[in-house]
C-alpha cells in the first residue's frame, strides 16, 4: 500500500490481447485485430473449456525463471500452429 491508500500494481511486458469466446467460437485477437488463435492454441483449448459466452481482455505473458519471458512471445505469437494441438508456449530457448 502506498501513502494515501493507493494501490499500484507492475504492468507486465507482455500481448495485450482479447479473448472472444462463445459455444463453438473461441478468438484470440491482437489489439489491432489480428486473430492470434493458431499462434495460441493452448489459450484457444482453456477458453473452449469455460463453457460460456464471455470477452475477456488482458496481457499475455510467459513467465520464465520469475521473470517475464517478452522474447519467447514475440516468437510465438509470429507463430501459426500445425494443429491445433501443438503446444503454444515452449520452455524458452537461450
């Protein structure tokens, strides 16, 4: 807590990304439109699981070693999967 009662939290550096998902429809959208979904198949798989019609907007991240791994989403998000069921996020290369 800071003085005042003011609360602050870190902005991770990460893909602010939205997730559209609905039955039978799961996007993942860049925030200048560009659909992420086949570079994220495992955010696409979790969302498909929630079972409900719902937007949810955020920052994507890859934590790695307590810290945030920016490089190795940059390489996934320039990524389109195979299948849908290739891992989206890998242990990061160095």
């Amino acid at each position: 807590m800071l003085p005042g009662h003011l609360v602050a939290e870190q902005k991770p550096d990460g893909f602010r990304c939205i997730l559209f998902t609905r039955p039978g429809l799961v996007m993942v959208q860049s925030r200048q439109g560009a659909d992420l979904t086949a570079a994220l198949p495992d955010i696409a798989a979790a969302a498909v699981g929630l079972g409900e019609a719902l937007v949810l907007d955020g920052e994507l991240v890859v934590p790695y070693e307590g810290r945030v791994h920016f490089a190795q989403l940059q390489r996934q998000a320039r990524l389109r999967a195979a299948t849908p069921f290739m891992p989206a996020v890998s242990a990061p290369r160095t």
